[in-house]
C-alpha cells in the first residue's frame, strides 16, 4: 500500500524535532499555549511536505528547520496548511544572493540588471531565502522575510502576479485599500 507523506499519521521523524526550543523566539511570544501547538502541529506536516535545501555549504539543524517550518505557517495558522499547497522546496542560501533581473518598463523596453536578493517566490516554482535574513525574523522587528515570501506564495494562488490585494471580491478591493490606507496612517502618524 502506498501512503502519502503529508497524509501519514507516523511523526516519528518530526518526534526528535526540538519543537519548545523552536517556539523559544520573540516572533512567536504572542501566541497562546494552543496557538503553539496548533503551530508546531502544522510545522510537522510542513516538514513532511516541503524539502528544506540548503545551499553553498549551509547546513540546517533540526532547530533551524523546525523554526523554518513554523515562520511559513504562522501566516497560514488558521487558514490551514493546504493554502501552501503550491510549491515542494525551499531553497535556502548562506546570505543574500545575486540573480540576473529583467523587467519591461513602461515604453516595453526591456532591462537586465544583477541585483541582491534576500528572498523569492515563483509562481510556479520553490520559496528562496537566504538564513541571515531569516535569523533576522526570529525577533519582534516587523522585519520577516519568511513571512513576506509567503505572502507572495498566497498573493499569487489565483494564478495572477502579485498585487498585494488578498482574495477578495473586485466590489471589496475599494473598501480593503481605503482601510489599508487609514491603518498605514494612523500608525505612521
């Protein structure tokens, strides 16, 4: 009988997983006891669908996974862990990296330019981050580039690029933006 890895009932592979220590970060302080578990219980299965690939020598711990594992799903946590269905692999770099970037302007010219990236999202493709931007998210900053690539990853579920607008009906778009605005003001004022 063939059995699914995010189906199976067996976490003996996620058991020696250093889940308290994993919750032990100020990112994750705010949840209460059953938002943690709910969290850790997600990160497991997590772990069991997605492959973690450490790049250029880097080498992930139990505890760096485990951390790894609950980032992505804290955005999801009540949503639930299908909503990040649409990707296999997280591809992890020491540090920012170099990517050859092209994009068509306004006119349709189109530009290729080397920049540094701390993260992607494919549409079609793997999460990439680098581990000095994500120990950066461990903390309560507001800074989470784990966080932030998966909102590329739910942005763009309904096939479109990434436009920041969460699913919502087109009627509602107006009223989501003005209150985006409001709340973007009274805390920036």
């Amino acid at each position: 009988m063939f059995k699914w890895p995010w189906k199976a009932d067996d976490e003996s592979g996620n058991a020696e997983m250093p889940w308290e220590q994993a919750l032990a970060i100020p990112v994750l302080a705010h949840l209460s006891s059953t938002e943690q578990h709910k969290l850790t219980q997600m990160a497991a299965r997590f772990l069991q669908q997605k492959r973690l690939v450490a790049l250029q020598g880097l080498e992930l711990t139990p505890l760096h996974q485990a951390r790894i594992a609950m980032l992505f799903c804290l955005p999801v946590l009540e949503l639930g862990i299908e909503w990040l269905d649409g990707f296999h692999e997280v591809l992890i770099y020491p540090a920012p990296f170099i990517v050859d970037d092209e994009w068509e302007d306004d006119i349709g010219l189109v530009h290729n330019q080397r920049v540094v990236q701390s993260g992607q999202s494919w549409q079609q493709g793997p999460v990439v981050l680098n581990w000095l931007d994500i120990q950066d998210s461990f903390d309560a900053s507001g800074f989470n580039l784990v966080v932030h690539e998966v909102a590329h990853k739910l942005d763009t579920r309904n096939g479109d690029r990434a436009s920041g607008v969460p699913l919502i009906p087109l009627r509602e778009v107006a009223g989501w933006e003005h209150d985006l605005h409001a709340r973007d003001e009274q805390h920036s004022g």
